[in-house]
C-alpha cells in the first residue's frame, strides 16, 4: 500500500519518544567514569617517593622535572632523598602513563580527574605543592593492587599512602619466568650483615650537592 | 448604554466586540468607542498568536528532543519553559543587520508582511460560539487568498537580501508554495461543497460528524500541502539549512529575524486551528458547548503534536520529488476526492439541499472506501521503477579470456 512505509516511520519515532532520554546533564550529573580512567592530576604521595626519578627519566616528552637534595640522614641507612621541585608541565602531558609504570615504590597514580580547565598555560605546570594538596583518589591504572580491591576512584573516598602499595598483594611471590619462588636463601646471606658503604656516607655529609634531574 | 451594534454589522456576531464596545460607549462617543473596540480585539489576537507561536517553539523544542532521545531546552524556567523569553532576549540584544546591496524598504517590510497573514488568518476562525472576529460568508476563501501573501512575503525576502543563497530558497518556496495551492485548493472545495457554506461559522455548525471522517482524502491533501506551505521539515526546501544556510531569511537577524520565526511557529497554530475548523468540527465538543474554547485548543494541540511529530521523523525530499508529490499524486487524489464528493452530495441530498446526519455517515464510509482504493492504486502507479539485476552480457570476461 502507498505511504506505508511513512507510518513505519512515524511509529519509530514514537517508540522513542516513550524512552527515556539518553542525555546527561554533566554538571549535575555524570557518566560512570572507569576506574582505570587516566585523568589529570596525578596522584603523588610523598611518603613513599625515594626520588629516584624514575618518572622523569622515562616521561618520553620530558615533562617532568625533579630537583632532590640528601636528606639529613643517609639514603643508605633506609632514608630517602628530599624533594625540592617536582613539577609536571600536564599542559604537554599525553596521559601514556609510562611514568606510572616506571614508579617502582607505587608512589606516582595517574589522576581520576578530568575538570582541570585553565586559563593560562603558565597554571598548567603542576607544581610540588599542587601535588601534595591535591586530592588522593588514584587511577587504577597499572595498579592492579587498587583494581583486585575494587577501589572505584570516581565514587571512591582518597586513599591513604599505606593503602596504596604493593605490600600486602601476592602478585610478586607467584612464579614467573626465569625466577624460582621456593628458591633457598644462600647460607651465608643470612648470616653476613648487609655491607655499609662507609665512603658513600661520608661524600655526602661533607658536601651535599643535589642531584637533579631536569628535563 | 448609548451605543447599540446593529445586527446587519459585520461585527455583531462577535460576542466580545461587542461587550467591549457597548462598555466603553458609556463613557466615549460611538465612533470612538468603536476603534477602541477592533483595537483591544487586534491586540488580543496579535499577542494570542505571538505568545502561542513562543509556547509554541518551546513545546516543538522538547518534544522533537523527546522524539530523538534528548532533553531539549530545560536550562530556565521549569522544564525550560521560559526558554522563549531567553531566545527573544537575545535577538533584541543582537544587532539588526542590512546588507549594503539590500533593497532596504523591501528588506524591512518582510517581517511584517511574513507575520501579517498568519495573524490576519485567525481573524475569521471561530475559537467557540461566537467568539470569530468576523463572521465572513466567504471565509474559507478569505483564508486561501490571505495565506498566499506569505509566497510574496518569501519572495521579497529573497529578493531584497542581495544574496543567491536568499535568491534560492526564495525560488524553491515559491515554487513549492505554487504548486500546493493547487491541491489544497481542491480539497478545500470537498469541504465546501459538503458545508453548503464557505463561512467558517456554518462548516463548524455542518460537522455533526467530523470532515475529517467525511473527507478523509481532503484532510490528508490539506494537511501535507498545508505543511509544505509552512516550509516544515519534508518539505522545508526554502530554508534548508544543510544545504542553502537559511534561505529567504538568511540575511535576518535581530528583531527581524525574531519576527519571522515567529511568524512561521505562528503559522503552525493558525494552520492547525484554521483545520480543526474545517475538518475536525472546531469548538463543537462532545460534552458542552461552553467549553468550546477548550475543545478548540486541545485540537489545536493534537495537530501541532502531529505537525512536530512529522518533523521529527522524516527527511527532507528533492525539489523534484517534492513537485511530483504535489503534482502527480496530491492534485489527482483531491481531483477524485471532489468528483466523488460531488456525485454523493448530488444523489444524497434532500429537496433544500441540506445533508443530515445519516447522509453524512453514508459519505464517510464511501469515501474511505475511496481513500483506500486511491492509495492501492497510486502505489502500483508510482512504484519505483528499479531495473532487475539480469545477467550481465558483453562486458564480461570468461576466466580462460582473463589473462
């Protein structure tokens, strides 16, 4: 018949038009984000940083800049070195996550946020205070530690630096290629105490210089 | 009460005209009062349209964003219903433009020339008894012929805005609007004919059984020649935004251009009130008569949901397409629809000439028939014609040819 194919139509529309609307209104409402979303914003916890400037030294567009001095006691008698600067230029910053992954104490989480607007290029450079302010809820990004727990960082509380890291997680004792887990620890290890740089510590009480890593 | 209407006025009828107008003769003289009178009465259906077409465009926005999923406009006001206000706030505020190669006399009339007819068109429709500004024995052509200013409304548009995107949609509307008086012509004359009248008063008083059962044809000719009049989305080729920018209106902006969209929201309410007149039994309700205006207005509302309804579904046809539509299938269906309805008033009709009740149910059932008929027919007449993929010869290769 002619013109049938027109009501088809109609009525397509009309069984739209009894949905629900598939629109979000952003500012009041938001679409439910991955938990292994990498936004913006990193998230940094201090206490754990040795830096080691791992983070800047595998950033392949060089954006992260680390300045650290020794701290009053020696990185070798288990303390760690003294941030000065620590700033990350996120206006530059691709989000490939390869400082997250190089961070070997867990102490660098790519951000959840995504709500970073500026209005100048100069606010975009992400500074060590920034950092330390801004709010803890880490991507799960390469923490897969974070996404066994079922951290959600987009309806998540912050999290602690003692809640974060690799500690309590049995990923490293299982057995992988080339390592033997039930691998007998060697006599004289144990019985040896851990040998003591004396040389090293001395160096550096008599004239601390900073290392620094800059881009 | 000093001023009394006589009733050879063509205002009499009028039942607030003349409650305004015999008031205020208490207090001016007669020929005063008189315009003070048409005044209130203009300012009432000028602001009725106006406000109507703004509530309008708000329920069109929402609804054609139900229609796809979305929200719409709900940014101000609850549900977004003040988002007219916003809309007019913001053409007032922009700057009103005139191209230098403008013809500027031209170019500042359209507006009003555009949002004249749909204004003037409810002059003569009555919202319930009477309540029309003026009983016209010639209504139904009184309508045709104010409807057709607005093809040289589009036209001076194009014209006078120096510009060929202007010059094209201007070209397209008129050729469209051209082309679907013809049918819409034809149909209306099954309605009349059916009446006995061309008042707008009798056809309502007519309609003991709704036109649109008693005319199916007329009213589904009427109503796509009438959305093709309106520039409506399959067939808005004169403004065409995806493909001539904005067409005849396209140099507007500012109050003018508030002034046209206004009037082509306006139109759609005036066009669907101007066919629950005709073909839907206007204020006459099934519960009471002194809720006419009521039953008219949910009409209204029922046709302009349909108009958005269509909007939102279909896209827009070819120019070509779009004049054989009005041409080779809208001006045959309404040709028919009149020889048929002719010959059913001819043998129905009693010695005065008068069609009662039955006569009327008798006609609704044969024209449906005929409706029914006309859409088998036309569909095995205008099938596409698509060639049958046969067997490919000549330009093939056997595969010991291939190398």
């Amino acid at each position: 018949m002619y013109g049938i194919n027109l009501v088809k139509g109609l009525m397509v529309t009309m069984k739209n038009l009894t949905k629900r609307p598939f629109t979000v209104q952003y500012p009041e409402e938001r679409v439910k984000q991955h938990p292994r979303f990498r936004g913006e914003e990193f998230v940094w916890y201090e206490e754990r940083c040795t830096g080691c400037a791992s983070c800047a030294k595998y950033c392949p567009l060089g954006i992260i800049e680390i300045v650290t001095t020794p701290s009053e006691t020696a990185p070798a008698e288990g303390d760690k070195y003294k941030l000065e600067v620590f700033d990350i230029a996120i206006n530059r910053c691709m989000f490939c996550g390869l400082c997250v992954e190089a961070c070997p104490y867990d102490a660098l989480f790519m951000g959840s946020g995504f709500e970073q607007g500026q209005y100048s290029r100069k606010n975009m450079v992400i500074n060590i205070d920034h950092l330390r302010q801004a709010e803890k809820r880490p991507s799960t990004y390469f923490r897969p530690q974070l996404e066994d727990s079922g951290y959600d960082p987009g309806g998540g509380r912050p999290l602690h630096w003692q809640e974060v890291g690799r500690e309590g997680w049995q990923w490293h004792q299982k057995e992988k290629a080339g390592m033997r887990i039930d691998r007998p620890v060697p006599s004289d290890l144990l019985e040896q105490e851990p040998p003591v740089d004396s040389s090293f510590v001395e160096d550096s009480e008599a004239a601390p210089t900073p290392v620094e890593e800059a881009e | 009460m000093n001023c009394v209407l006589g009733p050879d006025n063509i205002l009499h009828d009028t039942l607030l005209f003349r409650v305004i107008y015999e008031g205020v003769g208490n207090v001016l003289p007669c020929g005063l009062s008189y315009v003070v009178a048409g005044l209130a009465i203009m300012m009432l259906l000028v602001n009725g349209v106006l406000l109507g077409a703004g509530l309008f465009s708000w329920v069109e926005r929402r609804l054609i964003g139900r229609f796809h999923n979305r929200i719409g406009p709900n940014r101000w006001g609850p549900f977004g219903s003040l988002q007219p206000l916003a809309d007019l706030v913001k053409l007032l505020f922009k700057e009103d433009l005139t191209p230098r190669g403008a013809d500027r006399i031209v170019f500042a009339i359209v507006p009003v020339a555009m949002l004249a007819p749909v204004v003037l068109m409810m002059a003569v429709v009555p919202f319930a008894k009477d309540t029309a500004l003026a009983n016209l024995n010639v209504g139904v052509l009184y309508i045709l012929a104010v409807t057709s200013i607005t093809s040289i409304a589009i036209f001076m548009a194009g014209w006078s805005s120096d510009n060929r995107y202007a010059m094209w949609g201007a070209s397209r509307g008129v050729a469209i609007l051209i082309s679907y008086e013809v049918p819409v012509v034809m149909s209306l004359l099954g309605v009349v004919l059916v009446a006995g009248s061309m008042s707008l008063d009798d056809v309502v008083s007519a309609q003991t059984v709704p036109f649109l059962l008693v005319q199916p044809l007329a009213f589904f000719v009427f109503f796509a020649g009438t959305s093709a009049e309106l520039n409506r989305t399959p067939f808005d080729l004169a403004e065409a935004e995806s493909e001539i920018i904005a067409g005849y209106h396209i140099e507007y902006s500012g109050v003018k251009f508030a002034l046209i969209q206004a009037a082509e929201f306006g139109a759609v309410l005036t066009s669907s009130a101007v066919m629950v007149t005709l073909f839907l039994s206007g204020w006459s309700g099934p519960v009471s008569n002194y809720l006419g205006w009521a039953w008219f207005l949910m009409k209204i509302g029922v046709l302009a949901f349909i108009f958005s309804w269509v909007r939102a579904t279909f896209p827009r046809l070819r120019i070509d397409q779009l004049l054989a539509f009005a041409w080779k299938f809208l001006l045959p269906l309404s040709i028919i629809n009149l020889f048929a309805t002719a010959l059913e008033v001819y043998f129905l009709r009693d010695g005065s000439g008068a069609l009662d009740t039955t006569d009327l149910w008798i006609m609704a059932g044969i024209n449906f028939g005929v409706a029914f008929g006309c859409l088998l027919i036309f569909g095995t007449l205008i099938k596409e014609k698509v060639r049958p993929a046969g067997p490919i010869t000549g330009a093939t290769l056997s595969p010991g040819e291939a190398d």
